[in-house]
C-alpha cells in the first residue's frame, strides 16, 4: 500500500466509469487482458473485491464506490501534473490531437492538415471525428473546433467567425423538379430533414412555418448522409454556404428564410497554450478557419 501504482487506480477508474472491460479499454487505449491484470493486481493490494459480474456488466462492489472519490482525486491531480508538463513543452515534435464535428472533419479539415504537414513534418496530427464534445479538461483532444462557446473558465477560446447556413440543392434535382421561388413553393418539393434533431424544425417555426417531421420524406441525422444525399440531387438541403458555395454542382436556393449563422471557436486548454507545437498548430488553423470562413 507504501506504493500503490497510479496506473493500475486509472485502469480501476476506467472499468468503474464504463461498467466494461472492452468500453474501458477503448477509452484509455489499452488491451482487455492489460485491464483485468490491473484490476486483479489492485485486488491483490488492497485485499478485496472490486467488482462482480452481472448480466448488466461489471458491478463495482461496496468497497470499490468507497474508493471512488478519492481515486478520483488522484486522476485529477495526475491529469493537472500532465497538462502542466505539456505546457511547458517547447519542441516542434510530437502530436496534436484535434477535435472537430464531423462536417468539419471530413470536409473542412483535409487541406488544413495537409497544409501542416508541409510546413510542420515532425508534428503528427490525430483527428477525433464526432458530433459529441470532447472533453478537453481530461486531454480527450488538444484543441477542438465548437460551434458553440465553451463555458468552463479553465478553456481558452478564439472565435474565428460565423459560418451562414443556407438552402441548397444539386443541379441536377433542379433540372428535375425546378427551382422553388417561395417558402410555400417548399410543401411541393422535397426538402432533406432530420430524424431525430429538430433543428431544423425550429428553424422553419423561426420563419412562421408549421412543418412536422413527416413532411421530410428522406432525414438522416448523420450530417455527412445529409451531405451525400444533397450532392446525390435527392432534394433541397440545408448547408454551411463556404461548403456549399465550393461546389459547382449545388446552387443556392432564396425563398426567402432567415437562417442564423453558427459561431466557430478554436479551443483548448489555458494549460497547454504555452505548448509551442499545439500552439503553432493552434495558429495556423486560426489564419485558416478564419480565411475559410471568410469565403462564405
């Protein structure tokens, strides 16, 4: 107990936060037989059981919720010690790990990495690809492009911009079904919706409109889909317009909607700013975004 080993309390916090090896080992990046070595070794050390097995996973047992908390406390100042460390990095190698919706990671991204990787070889980049915030607090990614502003203190930000959002459709569905002059024109067309978010549901009630789920006959949640579907001609769509405006087969469609525009912020941890390569990364994808947005 004179030494008890802080990776074998992470891997022990992993399998109590995801009630699964496989989940656990997945979010720290380690093998399910490196995880059930540590949890059997933490078992040996401290003389209990910390978890039995159920049809609903790993439960923790009594003894393992009462180490909970401060097993906790000893993540975070790890965690702290670790951000501190990379703060004070001043080597141009090394990685930097960004995070970005997937819009923006697959279509924004490419020549921006490329770019990098031109004028910064020895910096590896790695992309977390998802829809969902990443939580830079635990270092899930160095810098993370939101289109919304973070609100914990310890997080700088830059706003880069705005991005419109604006109606679209392929060419080839205009040759097809002609072009929609009216908002009411939009009930004779097909319009590319959501399946779950109501986003754009808000928006048409935004404009004084009443359209209900069922009067999109193709949604997809999945806005890389949405994407697909709108450069396939499948039917009018909603797009960020430095996207869309790139595309030569799309063409922007006025019926008179007022669509907001979405904020784009550039953030990472105030601990790693003084990181030289994740703040020359940081850099450079500032001038970029803000040029690219500025396109729009």
């Amino acid at each position: 107990m004179n030494s008890l080993d802080w990776a074998l309390l992470r891997s022990f916090l992993a399998v109590l936060d995801s009630g699964s090896l496989s989940t656990a080992a997945g979010r720290i990046d380690t093998t399910q037989p490196t995880l059930s070595r540590h949890i059997r070794a933490l078992e040996a050390v401290l003389g209990f059981s910390l978890f039995t097995r159920s049809v609903r996973g790993l439960e923790p047992t009594e003894a393992a919720l009462a180490l909970a908390d401060d097993a906790r406390c000893m993540g975070a100042a790890a965690e702290a010690l670790a951000l501190k460390a990379s703060g004070r990095s001043e080597e141009l190698v090394g990685t930097v790990r960004i995070a970005a919706s997937v819009v923006v990671a697959n279509l924004v991204l490419p020549p921006i990495v490329a770019a990098l990787r031109q004028d910064e070889p020895s910096i590896q980049i790695e992309i977390a690809a998802s829809d969902t915030n990443h939580n830079l607090l635990r270092r899930d990614a160095d810098i993370a492009i939101r289109m919304a502003e973070p609100v914990q203190e310890s997080l700088i930000a830059r706003r880069l911009g705005n991005v419109p959002i604006g109606l679209f459709a392929a060419r080839s569905y205009l040759a097809r079904r002609g072009t929609p002059r009216t908002t009411d024109d939009l009930t004779r067309h097909d319009v590319i919706g959501f399946d779950r978010g109501e986003g754009i549901v808000r928006a048409y009630a935004a404009n004084g409109l009443s359209f209900g789920r069922e009067d999109f006959p193709v949604r997809c949640d999945d806005q890389m889909v949405s994407w697909h579907l709108l450069l396939a001609g499948v039917g009018l769509g909603f797009a960020q317009v430095p996207l869309a405006t790139d595309q030569p087969d799309l063409k922007s469609i006025d019926v008179g909607l007022r669509l907001s525009s979405m904020p784009v912020w550039l953030v990472m941890h105030d601990e790693v700013r003084t990181n030289a390569r994740i703040r020359r990364i940081a850099d450079v994808m500032s001038i970029r975004l803000a040029g690219w947005l500025r396109s729009g």
